[in-house]
C-alpha cells in the first residue's frame, strides 16, 4: 500500500530548521494492523499526517497505488483523503451537537454519495460498532467509549483502504480500550490496512507490526506475526 523513499520533513523554528522526519523508508502493505510508536517529539505525528495528505513532505517520494502522494495536487490530496483514509483521533472529533446519525453521515456528504444511498451505509456501519440504538442521539449525550465508536463508524462507512488511528484509546478506560482495538483489528482484510500512532505498549502488542521513530529517524521495525 505505502512505499516510502527518503521521506524529510523539515519546519522552520525561529531562525533555524527542525528536522521532523529524516531519510525515512518503509514499506507497508495490506492486510495488516501497524503501530507507530515513540517518545513525544520522534516523528510519529508528523509521518501520520503526510501519510493521511494532511501535510506535505519536504522531499521524498511516497508511493500509494503506483502513485506518488507527494507529486498529487490539492485537488488530488483531498480527494485521496475523502475517498482512501478513514481517520480516528484521541479526542474523537465528533461534533458533539449533532447526532451519531448525523456524524457518520459526514464523509457520505464530502465523498458526494447519493443521499439514496447514504441511509443504509450508515445503519449498517453503525451496527458494526454496536450502536444501532443511539443513532439518533446527540454526541454529547454519549459515553467516551460510544463517541469512539461513533469515530470509528464514521471512519469507516465509505469503506476506505487505510484506517489511520493517532492513540485511539487515549482518552478511554481498559474495557472500551478493548473494544476499540477488537473494532479496528476487524477493519483489517487482504485489501485493507490500519495503521496507528500510540504510547501505549499493550495497544502495539495487539498488531502485526511496530515501527519505532526516534528524532524522526526509523530505529526499529518489528514484525510480530
């Protein structure tokens, strides 16, 4: 899925330069669950953003579907960030005053699906994660765990090829913790793939791989199974 070369991403910092990333190279293919793991400051956020379009790299070349990622116009990042990734973050990124219903809708409403069609593709993706029941109520009258689940619906309804995940579990308890992991593991098929930031140890042990940063170098890739 992913072929990264010489991956740099540099920022300006005051009269001199931060190097986020450098010379990174991967290869990450379908069909499994991978952890970026990492102190605060190795790179991990940095790679999850250009690997999600939402940042440029300075120089390198990402290859996704014979494409480079890096060569792709606006137009074309948002497009690959509609239409490819499905994104779940710590504080979930729900807006709190609409409805689980309404929330899963949204990427429906970006990707322009027919609103014929949205009604099912919502259903379904809601009972996926257990909350046919609460599709009409508000976000803000959910549990952490429920709003979670509700990003992780909404990540997934227009059935993406890569699910980024930055600590998915960040803000919840050992048994949602669970849940979630149990959610996003299942999201993993020959032709799917998700990828995870986190600090937590457990969290990395549930995947197939944990790539390690350490002041935006990679220092250990560890296959698991």
């Amino acid at each position: 899925m992913y072929l990264i070369e010489n991956l740099n991403k540099d920022f300006k910092d005051g009269d001199g330069v931060c190097c986020a990333l450098r010379n990174v190279n991967l290869s990450i293919s379908t069909g499994k669950m991978v952890a970026i793991v990492g102190k605060s400051g190795s790179g991990k956020s940095t790679l999850f953003n250009i690997l999600g379009a939402i940042d440029r790299p300075t120089s390198g070349k990402i290859t996704v579907e014979d494409k480079n990622l890096a060569a792709f116009s606006e137009e074309e990042l948002c497009r690959y960030r509609s239409e490819t990734v499905g994104f779940v973050f710590q504080s979930f990124h729900i807006i709190e005053s609409y409805t689980v219903y309404d929330n899963i809708e949204l990427p429906l409403i970006i990707s322009k699906v027919p609103k014929a069609k949205r009604d099912e593709m919502i259903k379904q993706a809601a009972k996926r994660v257990g909350l046919s029941d609460k599709l009409k109520t508000r976000c803000n009258r959910l549990s952490g765990g429920e709003k979670q689940r509700t990003a992780i619906a909404r990540a997934f309804v227009h059935s993406p090829k890569i699910i980024l995940a930055d600590e998915p579990c960040g803000n919840l308890d050992s048994r949602n913790s669970e849940s979630v992991m149990e959610l996003l593991r299942g999201f993993v098929s020959r032709d799917t793939l998700v990828m995870m930031i986190t600090h937590s140890k457990a969290d990395a042990a549930l995947c197939d791989r944990i790539i390690t940063l350490s002041d935006g170098t990679v220092v250990s890739d560890e296959a698991l199974r």
